[in-house]
C-alpha cells in the first residue's frame, strides 16, 4: 500500500511558499479556538485553544487518538456548531461574521467527507439525486448542465454512470466512500475536510481511496485538512501534520519532521505503535513508548501538562506547569518542556 | 428503495389480508352507491323486514322501512371519509409538531411538546364529543375533532425520530451544503422519518372509524348523512327482536377496523429493517 501511494505523492511546497511571500490570507486560520460541550455529567472541554494555519493547495494532517477532539474541530470549521470560544477565519474573514450570502458562498468553497461510509448517504435518495443536489442548492447550471456534471462526477471518482439511478444500500462501503468524494467535489471546493475518511474501510479499498484523494488533489490544487487517528495514513497524505492530545496540538511540523525526527514524547508513542518494519531505522535508539493507559477524561483534564498522567519523562514541572508550544525548527513547534534543548 | 417495501408486503400475510378487506370495503362503497342510489332515509319498504324476506331489501329494513342495504353502502363512504381524512389530519398536525420539535430542539421543542402533552393528558373519545357538540354535528367537525384529538402520539414518534435523525452523517452533509432548514426537513429528514409514520397512520384510520361511529351511536353525527354508527343506534331499541339491523352494521365495523390494523401491523413488519435481515 505505502508504495502505491508514494508514487502519487506530490508535493505542494513550492506552491505554499509563494502565497506567504505574496501576503495572501491563509486559507484557513484557527485562531485560540475552543469548544466546551455541557453534558449531564459535566462540562466537556473538546478543545482547548486551538491555533491551526492551512494554506491553499496544502494537506495538513490532524492526528491523534480516538476522544481527542479531532471530529469537534472538523463540525467547527464546517460551522455545524459555533465555538466556545476563539476564531475561524477563511480565506482571512471570521466565519461567525459573515451574512447569508457569504455563508452560502464559503459552503460551496469549503466541503467535507464523513467517516461512516453507511450513514453518510441518504438511504432514501438516489445517487444521482444525492450529487445533484449540491448544485441545486447553489443554482449552478440547468438541469441538462446538472446531469451531466453528475456523469462527470461519477467517472471521475471511478463509478459507473448507472450509478446515478442506484440507491446507497446497493453499495459497498469503499464505492460509497466514492460517491461522498464526488459530492464534496461537486462544487469545485477550495478545502476538502476528510474526517476519518479511510477508517471505515478494508486495508486493500484504503489505498484506492487515498489514491483518488491524492489524484484530485494533483489535478484540482484542493486543499486537504485530513484527519486519522492513524499516524502512517496522515503522513502519505500531508506535507505539515498536527497531532492533537486531549484537545490540544502539542506538536506541529512538516510530514518527514515528523516522521524522521519526533520531539513530543506523545509522537513518539504515536510513532512506536506503527507496526512497521522500518520503525527500527526511523526511530534510531531512541527508547521505544508504548501508551499506557486510557486517554484521560475531558471532564476533568490533567492540571498542567495534558499528557502527564502517560508521559514516561513526567517531572514536577509537567504536573504544575502547562507547557506551550514553541518553535524548536523551521516550521516544527512543540508544547513540551524538556522537548527542547 | 419503495419496490423492495412493497414486495416485502406482498410477502406478509397480514397485510395481504388487510389490505383485501380494505378493498372490498371499498368496492362496496363505489359499487353500492351504483346500483342503490336511493336516499338512504327513505321508507322503501315495510318496516322490521328481515334479511332474505324480500329481495328489493336484501339486508332488511328497519322500524322506520328504511333500506339496510342502502344504509351500509352510505355509511360505508361515510367511514372511510371521516376515517382517511381525519387520519390526515392527524399526521399531518402530528408530523408538523414533531419535525419542528426534534428538529430545532430547545424552547422549539419544550413549547410544542407542553401543547402535545396538554392533549394526551384529556381522552380522546371525551375530547371528541366535546368538540363535536359545541362545532354543531357534521361530517367536517366529525373529521376535524377526530383529526385534532389524535395527533399526539404521531408527533411522539416523528420528533424522536428527527431527534436521531439530525446527527446522522448524511444530514451534517446536507447541512455543510448550505441547504436551507425547510429543504433540509422536507427532502433530508422527512423521508426517513416517514414509514412509522404511514404505519400509526393506518391505526389511526381504524380507530378514527371506530369513534366516528360511537359519536353517530350518540346522535353526534351529521344528521343528514346516515354512517354505521346512525343504523346502530337508530337498531337499538329493537336489538332483542331484529338483532340484524345492530348486527349487520357492527360485523362492518369490526371487518374495516380489522383490515386496518391488519394492515398497520404488515406495514410495520415490512418497514422494519431488523425483521428483513432474519
Ligand atoms: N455533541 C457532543 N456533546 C458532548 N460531548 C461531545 C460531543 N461531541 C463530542 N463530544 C466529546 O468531545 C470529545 C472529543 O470528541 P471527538 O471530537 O468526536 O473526538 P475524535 O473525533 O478525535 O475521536 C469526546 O470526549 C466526546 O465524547
Ligand atoms: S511536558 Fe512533561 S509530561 Fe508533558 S510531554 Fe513533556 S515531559 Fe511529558
Ligand atoms: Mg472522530
């Protein structure tokens, strides 16, 4: 699988750097973003203080374990729900400011894939219908133009043009995958968010799927914020990762930092648990983490350092004092205190 | 989506006999009004006639020499108008409370479920009558009263399912499209909502007819219009020495709320995914 995919696997630097010398807003910009949910039980602190940069054209990976707040911050972005605090800007502007027009607009500009394969189509629609109707919604084209983007949608996601009369139940998990592809691109987006967009998925579909999110990629220059909970899929898709612990990224940098050379102590866990032969090589002597433990409760998350209730380097410190991110290279930060130096 | 529904009603017995009952109760009430077009209040024969004594009043006549036959056929429209729309109201009043209650949830919500409440906590044969007897008796307030007294459980059902409904993925999707909230209920939601819907529908139907015949057995029908529950209450002085003309009416009210519930009960099972799988 690794191999099919490295050889799709372009890279957008150039790209980037040229928006940030132009002065160009970043597409997508997290700013101090928090979500508090009130439950019965308590207040769930889903994120806490967020700070994320995506620009055009990138694929940022969103990494972490299952809990840790990766599908709040997907519906926050998506606007599904308002944040508790802090900002979204897109393409510069705050999402929560804008009027009905720009909202619509920013829609059609900013698309999602869901995890769950069987609940992400509607079991009473058909296909054709399903993909048909992003562009009623946004009035692009009559209804000849309508159908045939739907056929150009179906061939380019790899289904046949029947599928349009077909009904969700008649599919396997992998070729409704496909069809939630094509409806996220049915507006032409800027941003695709995939949520966990593999995860459903046997290993053998993973791959094709990938591939065709990277296919669209290299044709269209959409960008991806695509999120796993496996460290080894985010890295063959993105150029920058984020891993995300309980709410909070602790660690940011590009793909091959990440994967080369993992200053969190939680990387390197995320890292060690990667069942690869090559792990031995990458990981160098460096001693191996294995998670201990369950991902602590977001009712009542650790005082200081979030990670210190499982971190094999806790000291005094860690339990007192909440450590930040900080710049440890060129486009690497790290929220650890003894990460650096 | 609908074929597959369909043959797996075909495949149910219950609902193969419910609905053959429901349709030749209406075959009766279209071919009846063909070949007995008299007006059913009319002396037509000698009175207290019994059935198979004369063979222009097949069914009898009554104290008055009305036409039993005539009668049925007129009170067999009369149920199944007042039982179909009155069940269409019913959904309807219940589908617009519960959709808007499961889906925008909060003060929404609170506020029409304290109205559905206020409704359920009055029974509903009581609540008929009343509002029959101040809205003057006829077929219309008939069907509205009914309508309006059993929406509640209805709306029960469709909020819950909305409730479920609304964090499915397929409608997040819709959402982040931009569609707006009635699209989004009407073709997203609503859909899925349906089948429960269509099945508590059919209970309804049956048990619409029911009342609208106890209310005509209290002389709360429509006075110009003669349902099954008039023939019965008109029978039953005589009901020791002419059981038929009680008897004839109730066995075709017991025969059409049977075909209803019968029906119901198929539907459920051939709308019931888990049933499918065994
Ligand atoms: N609507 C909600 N109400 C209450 N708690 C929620 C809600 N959505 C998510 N959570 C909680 O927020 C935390 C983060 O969840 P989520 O974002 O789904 O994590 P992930 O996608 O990384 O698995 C979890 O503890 C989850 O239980
Ligand atoms: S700050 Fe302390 S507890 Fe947190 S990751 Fe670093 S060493 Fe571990
Ligand atoms: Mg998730």
């Amino acid at each position: 699988m690794n191999a099919i995919i490295e050889n799709h696997l372009t890279t957008n630097v150039g790209a980037i750097h040229q928006n940030a010398t132009q002065n160009v807003p970043p597409l997508l910009e997290l700013k101090r973003l928090s979500k508090i949910f009130t439950t019965d039980a308590g207040q769930v602190h889903a994120l806490s203080s967020v700070d994320l940069v995506l620009q055009r054209g990138e694929t940022l990976g969103l990494v972490g374990e299952s809990g840790c707040g990766k599908s709040t911050l997907a519906r926050l972005i998506m606007a599904l729900y308002p944040p508790s605090a802090g900002e979204i800007l897109f393409d510069g502007k705050n999402i929560a400011q804008s009027d009905k027009a720009e909202r619509l607009a920013r829609h059609a500009r900013l698309q999602m894939v869901f995890q769950d394969p069987f609940s992400s189509l509607n079991p009473r629609q058909s296909i054709g219908r399903t993909l048909e109707e992003p562009l009623i919604v946004h009035r692009r084209g009559d209804k000849v133009a309508r159908k045939a983007r739907v056929s150009w949608l179906l061939e380019r996601v790899g289904l046949h043009l029947e599928s349009a009369w077909r009904y969700p139940h008649e599919f396997s998990g992998g070729q409704r995958q496909r069809i939630g592809i094509a409806r996220a691109l049915a507006l032409r987006p800027d941003l695709i968010v995939c949520d966990e967009a593999v995860s459903a998925l046997d290993v053998s579909i993973r791959a094709q799927i990938l591939n065709l999110l990277l296919d669209l990629r290299a044709a269209y220059g959409v960008a991806y914020l695509f999120i796993s909970h496996d460290l080894a899929v985010v890295r063959h898709m993105s150029d920058r990762i984020a891993v995300m612990y309980l709410g909070k990224v602790v660690e940011q940098a590009p793909s091959e930092n990440i994967w080369r050379a993992p200053l969190h102590p939680y990387t390197q866990a995320l890292m060690s648990a990667i069942p690869s032969p090559h792990r031995k090589s990458i990981l160098g002597n460096k001693k191996r983490i294995i998670l201990q433990g369950d991902l602590p409760s977001p009712l009542n998350p650790p005082s200081g350092c979030r990670f210190q209730t499982r971190c094999p380097y806790a000291e005094a410190r860690c339990r007192a004092e909440e450590p930040l991110l900080q710049a440890a290279d060129k486009g690497h930060t790290v929220a650890c205190h003894f990460a650096i130096g | 989506m609908y074929r597959i529904i369909l043959e797996h009603i075909l495949q149910n017995r219950a609902a193969i006999a419910g609905l053959l009952l429901l349709v030749a109760v209406i075959l009766i009430a279209v071919l009846g009004s063909f070949y007995l077009p008299g007006d059913p209040w009319e002396m037509a024969n000698a009175p207290m006639l019994w059935p198979g004594d004369d063979p222009d009043s097949p069914l009898g006549t009554d104290i008055m020499g009305r036409d039993i036959a005539t009668g049925m056929v007129s009170g067999a429209k009369v149920s199944l108008l007042v039982g179909f729309a009155s069940a269409f109201i019913s959904a309807l009043v219940g589908i617009t409370f519960g959709a808007l209650g499961g889906f925008y949830r909060g003060w929404v919500d609170a506020f029409l479920m304290r109205i559905t409440e206020l409704f359920q906590t009055v029974p509903q044969f009581v609540l008929a009558v009343v509002l029959v007897a101040v809205f003057k008796p006829s077929v219309v307030t008939a069907v509205f009263a009914i309508g309006i007294v059993s929406w509640p459980p209805t709306a029960r059902l469709v909020r819950s399912a909305f409730l479920v409904l609304r964090e499915r993925e397929f409608v997040l999707a819709a959402r982040t499209l931009g569609m707006s909230d009635p699209r989004l209920i009407l073709t997203q939601l609503l859909p899925n909502a349906l089948p429960p819907v269509i099945v508590i529908s059919a209970l309804n139907i049956a048990t619409a007819i029911l009342t609208e015949a106890s209310l005509s057995f209290l002389g709360l029908g429509d006075p110009n219009v003669m349902s099954w529950g008039t023939i019965i209450g008109n029978g039953r002085e005589q009901v020791v020495d002419a059981w038929y003309i009680c008897g004839i009416p109730g066995i075709a009210i017991l025969v059409v709320v049977l075909a209803f519930n019968l029906l119901g009960e198929g539907l459920n099972d051939a709308l019931n995914p888990q049933l499918h799988k065994r």
